[in-house]
C-alpha cells in the first residue's frame, strides 16, 4: 500500500529501473522509444548550434581540447547525417498510429531503421547519449513515459493498455507517504511540535498534484493525547519546503 512506508527509504524493487520493457513488443513501444530518440536528436542540434555561435565569438588562437575537436567533428557528422533517421523516427511514428499500439511488431518492419541507427552511431567519434541511444534502443523507462503522458500528452487514460502494467507498478510503488509517521517536516523555520504527532505525511507526488518548485509535500499534526483516544478534530497542517 502507497501509505505504509517503514520510513526506511530502502530501494524501491517496483522502480523505474525495473520497468523496462522491449522496444520490439508492440507499435506502441517502438512509437515511444522512436520519440525519445526524437527528444535527444533535437537536444544534440540545440548543443551542435550552441558551439557554432561559441566558435564565432572564441578567440581561434587557443586551440580546442581533443574532447572539444571531437565533438566539432561529431556537428559535421550529424549536420546532415541526423536527417535521413530523423525522418524515418516520424514515419514509424506515424505508421504505429496506423497500426495501433497494442498490435505486435515484427523484425523486418524495424529492420531498415535499426541499420540507419547503427551506421550513424558509428561514424560517431566519441561516446555520447545520442551514440548510447542509437546502439541500444530497446530500453526505456517508467519515469520517461510517466512524463511523456504526464507532461506532454496531458492525460494518463491515453496511456495505451501495452503499459498498464508498468503505470500500475509506478503509482502503487512506496511513494514516501506515511500515515501516523515519525519523520520531522523539511522546513527552513522552526516549527513547534510539541505535543503533536506526525498523522499523515505526503511527499510530492505528481499523481496528487503536490508538486512544486519550492516544496517537498505537507504534513498534518495532531494532539498525541486526542489521537491516542482515537480523535482527530485539532490539528496543524505543514508545508514542507525545498528552500
């Protein structure tokens, strides 16, 4: 149960670590995976144009790291060769929408697009996220696809049932929620809890909407005598903050 935590904070066995899946499973996992690559593709162009404005400005009689020369070979590399993979990312999207996320996938049909990936990941000079992303696509998380549908699509009832099973292993995971817990509120103040004990802390937890930019969750304390006698009518609440 989400609300029983032994407050211990041991690793979570039902964590995102474990809830992975195969992109070859269905149009579904390929179409999500096929997006993420999409998102670092787009995040290697915004650093390939940061450096193109930092060599414009840099003073070109300091030379460059070998690390830096690297990465400038990697910019022309991917200047074009991105195109052509991006392109093909977009048309399985597409078709998956076609085909429906739960149908199963076959081989053949990722066959060319995995042979793209490849080629590209080596004519890459240096180890990077994109080179790990291209080489080894069949491994995504719970929490990417947690806030892919969270944040970007906006509703979880169009999570397709192929990840059911790993929404219902993330929501009802040890989310650090406590009922009558002990654990002190993170609090930059003092709070005077004398008297009071802990009833029920929540964490952030983005399936309650408790998170902020500034706070860690709240709590609720109650008189110790009245809840020893089973009364719950006074109380404090307390907001936890991050600053």
């Amino acid at each position: 149960m989400p609300f029983l935590d032994t407050n211990h904070h041991e690793q979570d066995e039902s964590g995102a670590s474990s809830d992975s899946f195969d992109w070859h499973g269905t149009w579904g996992h390929a179409a999500f995976e096929a997006h993420m690559l999409e998102k670092t593709i787009d995040y290697e162009r915004s650093q390939r144009k940061l450096r193109a404005d930092l060599d414009a400005q840099r003073d070109h009689s300091v030379p460059l790291s070998e690390h830096e020369r690297n990465l400038r070979q990697q910019d022309a590399i991917l200047h074009e060769g991105d195109k052509p993979l991006f392109a093909a990312l977009k048309a399985l999207i597409e078709r998956a929408g076609i085909e429906g996320a739960e149908t199963p996938i076959d081989a053949e049909a990722l066959s060319e697009i995995i042979n793209q990936r490849n080629t590209l990941a080596e004519s890459l000079p240096i180890e990077t996220i994109l080179k790990e992303r291209l080489i080894k696509p069949d491994r995504s998380d719970a929490n990417a696809l947690m806030n892919y549908f969270d944040r970007e699509k906006g509703e979880f009832r169009d999570v397709p049932s192929v990840f059911h099973p790993i929404f219902t292993r993330w929501i009802t995971r040890n989310r650090r929620h406590r009922l009558f817990g002990l654990a002190q509120p993170y609090v930059t103040g003092y709070v005077d809890l004398r008297g009071l004990d802990c009833l029920l802390k929540l964490d952030t937890d983005p399936f309650l909407a408790t998170q902020t930019e500034h706070e860690s969750g709240f709590s609720i304390w109650a008189d110790r005598e009245e809840m020893a006698q089973g009364r719950f009518e006074n109380g404090r609440v307390i907001w936890h903050t991050n600053v």
